[in-house]
C-alpha cells in the first residue's frame, strides 16, 4: 500500500526547503510551478526543480518520499515547456492544475509519452494526478478518474473551486461538500487516490484537524499541506490508533476461525461481523503496516 496521507506544497523556487523536506516526512512532496511562482519566475523555478529532482530523487526514494510536480496548465504560455523539462527529470508523478475534462489528461499524457519515447524511459513510467478547481471538473470527475492507467489520484483545489462557484472557504466546508463528494466517489470507482484540498489556517490547529477528521470519514486518502507542521497532524488522522489495531486483529483471529467452522456470519464482541466488517479490519491492519506500526497478531 502506497502511504498518500499527506502531500506538502514546496514552492519550486525554494531550494532550501526542496533540500530539507525529508526533516518533515510527508509522504509526498509536490514542488509547485504554477500558481506559488510568479510569471518572472516560472523559468528559474523549472530549471532548479529539474535540477533538485536530479540530485536528490534517490534521497527521497530512501525516505519513500513521492515526488510529484504541479506543472503550469497547457493553455498556459508555460505547460509545454514545465513538461519538456520536468518529465526529463523523472518525478513519480505529474499533477496537472484545472483539470475539467478527460481530454486535458489525454492532452499531457501524449507529451508526456513523447517525452519518454526521447529520452529512452518505458513509455507510461511517468504517473499522472489531476487537479479538480471548478463545477465542470467536479462533474466530469468519473471520466477524468478511468481516462488513462497513468492516474494514480485526483485531489480537489478548494480556493479556486469556490471561487468558481462565487462563495468562499468556511468552518464547516459545506461550500465544498458536493465537490468532495464527487471526487471521492470518482476515485474509488477509478480504484485511485482522493486527495483533499488545503487547508490555509496554518496556526489554527484545531480547525485542521477538524476538516481533516472530516475528510477521512468521507473517504479521502489524505490532504493536500501548505506547511510542513500540518505533516504530524493528519498522520496522527491517518495513522490507525492502537484500540483499532487490536480490534482489527480480532476480527481477522475470529474471521479464520469462523471460516474453519463453516461460519459465514459470526460476532466479535456482541457485534455480528460480515465481509464489509471484514475487508475494513484489513484495511486497518494494511494501512498501519504501511506508516510503520507494528500490528502483532494478538488480541
């Protein structure tokens, strides 16, 4: 199971914090060309991330950190040439910004496959991640899910969504619960990653966790960070607490001993138990393995 609870936002023309951001341990890290960079710098900030991923790509694969890229639009003056480099660098993913329709993804699969054919790399090494930030993307969002193999995630852009749909951010996120829902739903569908937007209150912990909570109970894999603190934060979400380890595990020790009595529905602690209670122990015990805690097998 690849670990996609957090993905930290690095502007890509901030070497220092491309240098350090192991130190945090997000699981992915997402160096930023398109809306962090000023127009007078999109060519510099392309050139360091180019050099950065070089240098420091097996750094990160020690840490099992993913590295993806937000490229700039292809309707943009910039989309083609972030591409032109950035695939030459090799990141796990590319995250296309705006994504509205199937035919975007289509549109930068086939530079990217171009790409990979010049530069001698198996054609479909690269993954893709699409960006949904407006009503047309969030209802288009099954056919952007199942538009090509190289999707491993769409992840929804709040600011520019409710934007679009002439509102703004509050508490509550209601303003955005039609989007998410869309988008999660579309992701498992897909068999993909959900990713929840930022959330920009960098000092105000609580609400953090409180839309985090949120979004994990909708289904998300986890959320888009805009500061390196909120990295502990949602894995402490994420991550399964010990009273759910144990509780899975039991499960599991009462699925195997139903199966060899002949038993298709059972109880564990007074609760009956089925195939739905039954994957969602594995899943408890797979993610946990995943984020480095030891499960055991007691009960």
């Amino acid at each position: 199971m690849k670990l996609r609870r957090s993905m930290l936002f690095v502007p890509g023309n901030n070497p220092a914090i491309i240098k350090d951001v192991h130190i945090y341990k997000p699981d992915a890290i997402m160096f930023d060309l398109e809306d962090a960079i000023a127009v007078t710098e999109k060519d510099s900030a392309r050139f360091l991330v180019y050099n950065m991923i070089n240098k420091f790509r097996d750094y990160y694969k020690k840490f099992n950190i993913e590295t993806v890229v937000r490229i700039n639009a292809l309707d943009t003056a910039y989309g083609v040439e972030d591409l032109e480099f950035i695939v030459r660098a090799q990141p796990d993913v590319i995250r296309l910004p705006k994504t509205e329709t199937a035919q975007d993804i289509l549109d930068v699969e086939a530079h990217i496959a171009r790409i990979e054919a010049e530069i001698g790399i198996p054609v479909g090494t690269t993954k893709m991640m699409a960006a949904i930030e407006s009503p047309l993307g969030a209802f288009n969002a099954r056919e952007i899910s199942v538009s090509t193999k190289r999707l491993i995630g769409i992840a929804i852009g709040g600011e520019d969504y409710v934007t679009s749909m002439k509102t703004n951010r509050s508490p509550e996120g209601i303003e955005l619960l039609a989007a998410r829902s869309m988008i999660v739903m579309a992701a498992r569908v897909a068999g993909i990653a959900a990713l929840d937007t930022v959330y920009s209150d960098v000092n105000n912990d609580e609400g953090f966790l409180r839309e985090a909570n949120l979004i994990k109970q909708m289904g998300f894999d986890g959320k888009s960070l805009i500061h390196p603190r909120q990295v502990e934060l949602v894995h402490g979400v994420y991550t399964p607490k010990e009273i759910d380890i144990r509780k899975a595990n039991k499960i599991i020790t009462a699925t195997a001993e139903a199966e060899a009595a002949g038993l298709g529905v059972f109880t564990v602690d007074g609760k009956m138990v089925d195939r739905p209670i039954i994957e969602r122990a594995k899943h408890v015990l797979a993610l946990a393995k995943a984020a480095g805690v030891n499960v055991g097998g007691s009960n």
